[in-house]
DNA sequence: CTGTTAGCGCATTCAT
DNA sequence: ATGAATGCGCTAACAG
C-alpha cells in the first residue's frame, strides 16, 4: 500500500538501513533480539523489500524463465504444474515466456537474453535450433531443457527414456501373441522419434521378428496423414496385415482408432493399438488406450531441481550441471499403462 | 553477453547517458541521425538494458502476475495461452503464481503483495476468499479475474455466459424430443453452478416441461458422486427415469458415460448426454461429446487486453475497468458442439 | 554486533 | 538537441 522503504523501517526500529539489510538476508551477525524487533517492525508495517531494487542492487532477480513454444501448450501443462511445484517452493518465481507462433520464437530469446531478467531459464520441448540456447548457456545463465525431443546438445536436460518405453510397448505386444506389429511414427527429424523406432525394431528383433518395412510407416503427429497410413496398412492383404499397431503418440493413437473405426473393423478384437505420452484423456477415450505414460510432472519437477541447484549450489551438491566437462542428463523411465485397446492375437 | 550498461553505449557512441536514456525511450527530442547511431551501437553490441534497473528507476516493472491455483491447472491451458498470446505482443512479461495446493494460497497473495513485482494481476479461476484480492486492488495493483466461477465481487473480469450455455444445451435435449432431461451438478457453492442449473430449469420452463427434483442430482465434479447420482438416474421405474442427461462439465459427462456402459446401456441410443466446458479430449471420446464450449482462449486474450489497458490507459480508451464506479465485466458467448452423444428422443 | 559509505543501471529534472 | 546531477531501494564491503 504505502510505500515503506528500507529506510523508513529502519528509522521505525531506531537502526540504520544496514542492520534492517541484515535482517532481510538473515544474516547471522545480528542480534537475535534486535532482529526479532525489527521483524515485528517489519510485520506490522506490512513491509515487503522492494523486488527491483533487490534485484539491482545484488544482481540476480530470482525469476527463473520458462519457454515454452506456443504449439505444445496444451501438451505440457504437466511439466508446467511440476516445475511451479518445485520452484513455489524456492524464493523464486516464474516468468513465462511464450511465442505462440514459431515464427517468433527467436524474438522470444532475445527478450530473454535481454534484461538479464530471469536468472536462470528452463526450456520445454524445445523444436529449434539449440545454438541461441548455448549462446545463453555460455553467457553465464544457467540453462536446462526438459522434454527435448531428443536433440544433443551440451545443454543439461530432462527427457524421458523414449528406447525404454517404445521397447517396453511393443514387448508388450509381443506377448499378447502378436507377430505382425505396424508403426506409425512421428516426425522423424526429432530425436525421440528415432529413439522410439529404435526401440520398437529392438523389441522385434529380440523377439525373433524380422522387422518389416512396409509395417514401419509416416504419421507426423498429423491426423489426416496418420489416417492415410492406417489406411495403408489395413488394405494390405490379410495375411500381411498388422494384428497391432504402435503409434508414436496418443494423439496418432486417437486417429488410429477413427480410422480403423472408418474401415468397419473394431479395437481390440480387429487391431490392438498402443500409443505414446499417457495425455488425461487417453483414459475416456473408448476403447480406453493402453500406452506409455511419460512422467511429465516429475520431469518439470527435476528440471526445476537441476537448474535451483546450479543456480545455488548447496554446499553438499554436486558440482552441478553447468559444468562444461559434464552436462546432467536425467533421463525418467516411462510406464506401460495398461487399458482397453490391445488384446491377445487371433 | 558482458554485461553493457547505459554507459558504456554513452562512450561508445560519444554521447552521454541521459542522451541513450532518451533514445531508449523514445523521446522525441533526439535528433534522428543521433538516435539511429545510438541505435546501431546498440545493435551492434547487442546492448540490452538492464531489467532490474529500469523496473527500479520507473518504479514500474512491466510484468504482469497471473496466479492460477493447481488443482485447475490442467483445466486451464487455453485461458494460459489466450494471455500469453496478447502480453507476447505489449513489453510486458507473464509472472506466474502457483500454488499446488489450496493450503498455500494465501502465501502466494504475500507473494504478490510483496516486492511489488507485478504491475498488474490476472486471476484465474479463483475459488477462494475475494478480499485478499480486493485489497490489492485497492492497494493500487489492478487486477482481474478470469473465469471466476461465478464470484461476485467489485473486481473486473472476464467470463464465460454459463446460464445461456446451460439454457441451449437443455434446449438442444428439448429440440431433440427429450422431456426428462437430467442435470448432475457441480459444486453448487459455485456460482457458474448455480447458473448452469438456472439455465437448465429456465429452458425447461420455457418447454413447458416441470422441474422435477428428482431429476436434478449431484455430482461435485467428482468421478464417483456422479457415478452414485447416474446409477440412481438409472435406477428409477422406466416411466420416470430420464432419456437425457445434462452434465454441469465435461469431466462430469464423462463419468456418467462411463456409469451409464457398466449399466449396460448405450449412449447415445439409451440415453442422450450433454456435456459443459469443451475440452479437447471431449472430441476424442467415444462417443464424441456434445457439449457447450467455453471460449478459455479468448477468455484469457480479453483478460489480458484488459489489464493491460487498465495498466496502460491508452488515449482513445473508455476510463478503464478499475474505476470503482464500474468495473468491467466482460461475459464471453459460449456455442453448442453439437458431436455424438445425443439422439433423437424414442 | 551495528553504522558509514558506496555503488547497482537507469530515468529524470534542470541546465546549457 | 544534449549533458550534469540526483535519486529509485537495496546490498555489500569496510569501519568502528
């Protein structure tokens, strides 16, 4: 309301402004009593530091800044809810930056760079280049990417483990007795694509099942070209016709289920389907989906752990994550959440 | 990079501070040539002012607060980005405030309070206590609420017509033939509740058709008090059991589809069912979900522009949603999405 | 333990 | 049209 300043409390509890600093910044070198006089000073001004001249006057704002692309918004709300729950619990804030549309993204880095606003910048599915980010990194802010899409980077990051979970998914197919198992991928530029094809060939192979090409098919993560490849495959001849099929998202798996729905043929009994990422609807969906559920929270939430770390190194941590020999690389193992759209093969 | 202040663009383009300062704001009274070299040493340098220093020598800090309390975060997505989508385009930042969790809620309005950080604050959702946020209103720091799940109070905001949602939703069920239509309720300490449910009997009323008590159940936006209350529906004699079902949300219409198959009944050919808020699963669900949509994005872009305007009185604009006179309200249409989960009353 | 003295980087009078 | 001086509210040596 009124605007006490430093100053003023410091002329309220009859000291100078720097015991009061002192107070603020719990400083052990205060008596125990004084301190408990000008806190109750404080208290009952309703006093509150200003946040820009705190800022300014030790150089770091205790924002942390994160980005995230305007596109996947709805995607990772989880990983947003985990990072405030770490970070509500620091005397950091968030700062949000977002560019709803790609073209200005880079206009987005700039504003951050700018300002030395945040001092530390946590960047969520991150589908550009990385190099502006190193650029950050190496001007001393403390960078961390969560959900990376797979990319290298000398960057710290938070992923989930794409191999294990598109392994794990098509295993499970696997043992439902299913031999003829399609996929349908996303966009294979992203890291994490590769790594899930990877993972769905491994799971073949190990099982004794050649890996057939004409299984192994587009989706983009677009609904009409997933359509058109669940097309594909249900027109070839019955005996060489997939029995499942692994999508590489939930997303591709919604369109999976529409079309083979259009083609007249049902799910589980016709085609048994799994998909990728575990979204809340995945469970109302009908048939429900079985898939693999990725921990967006708890990677927000070690994303957030990381970079408060590297930010303030507590005296027992490690060196942290800055480090330019060694990035951290966390990577969270996935679970196969098992629901209504797969069944044993005919 | 290094850390460029004012003064070292002031040596390198052989003028003083205060001449960069007025280029940096614009000031008319700079000569043009002047202005376009500083510019370029800037560019050139990659100069960015400083944030700390700027919010302190204004005593303003260009961020706005958006506080958004956990247990909707899911829910919101879309209000988050409409704002992002607006406050990308204004020099101001987005400042988020989360509490996880309800116990927490007051801290974060001391958080706000506190350090002055925000210059204004968006509101989303809120379901606790107004005055804390009254008082800051009062206290000079504008603020609007989004979404208020029907509160009333002296802030401005932005919201969704519930009451004409509900009505055309239930008026839907009346035009499709339904005469008993049932309505699962949400919270009803909820304002939007109240009104969802006043737009329900209105319609009903205005079809001639009685409001019958029975019909009109709880559910508390809870998966199993919605299935207690569907079961109940359904257990009625044949001759009173509704042919329609009006749910107070999405969520709520998907739990009582999930009530109504384990009762073995079909939707929609047993039993038509509306929903309430449009969520983007809400079109992945088997059926698809007829439904009311609330326009969130557009929700949270009005809510930003109105801050924004209150913050920053633009020449041309009406007085500003914070007089005390008039706050404004802003009441966003919501439209029927009209998919599968309705049929013609047999 | 507490007070003094300088800035932090920029905006803003007031001169020139 | 530009420069000099002052202060925003706080932290951080350095004294005492």
């Amino acid at each position: 309301m009124t605007k006490l300043t430093i100053r003023d409390i410091a002329r309220l509890s009859g000291l100078s402004k720097s015991t009061v600093s002192l107070v603020l910044n719990n400083s052990p070198r205060v008596d125990p009593a004084t301190r408990e006089r000008v806190l109750e000073v404080m208290r009952s001004h309703n006093y509150v530091p200003n946040f820009a001249a705190t800022a300014l006057a030790r150089g770091n704002t205790r924002l942390i800044g994160m980005i995230v692309p305007g596109l996947t918004w709805r995607l990772v709300a989880a990983i947003n809810y985990g990072v405030a729950s770490v970070v509500e619990d620091s005397d950091y804030e968030i700062i949000l930056y977002t560019s709803t549309n790609d073209r200005d993204y880079g206009r987005v880095i700039e504003r951050i760079l700018a300002s030395k606003l945040s001092t530390g910048l946590l960047v969520v599915t991150h589908n550009q280049p990385l190099e502006p980010l190193e650029e950050l990194q190496r001007g001393g802010l403390p960078v961390v990417l969560v959900d990376t899409l797979g990319a290298q980077s000398s960057l710290p990051s938070v992923v989930a483990d794409n191999y294990g979970g598109a392994h794990a998914a098509v295993r499970h197919l696997v043992e439902l007795g299913h031999r003829r198992i399609a996929c349908i991928e996303g966009p294979m530029e992203y890291q994490c694509c590769l790594d899930r094809t990877r993972g769905y060939t491994d799971a073949l192979r190990e099982a004794g099942i050649a890996v057939r090409p004409e299984l192994v098919t587009k989706g983009e993560f677009a609904a009409d070209t997933v359509a058109a490849s669940t097309r594909a495959l249900l027109d070839l001849p019955k005996r060489r016709r997939p029995t499942a099929i692994f999508a590489h998202s939930d997303i591709t798996a919604y369109a999976v289920m529409e079309a083979v729905e259009d083609a007249g043929l049902k799910v589980p009994d016709d085609i048994s389907i799994v998909g990728f990422d575990d979204l809340v609807s995945s469970e109302h969906v009908r048939p429900a989906l079985t898939t693999i559920r990725q921990p967006f929270e708890e990677m927000g939430q070690q994303a957030a752990r990381l970079l408060l770390s590297t930010i303030d190194p507590a005296p027992g941590d490690k060196p942290g994550a800055n480090t330019a020999d060694e990035p951290a690389r966390i990577s969270l193992s996935t679970s196969l959440i098992i629901r209504d759209s797969c069944t044993t093969s005919a």
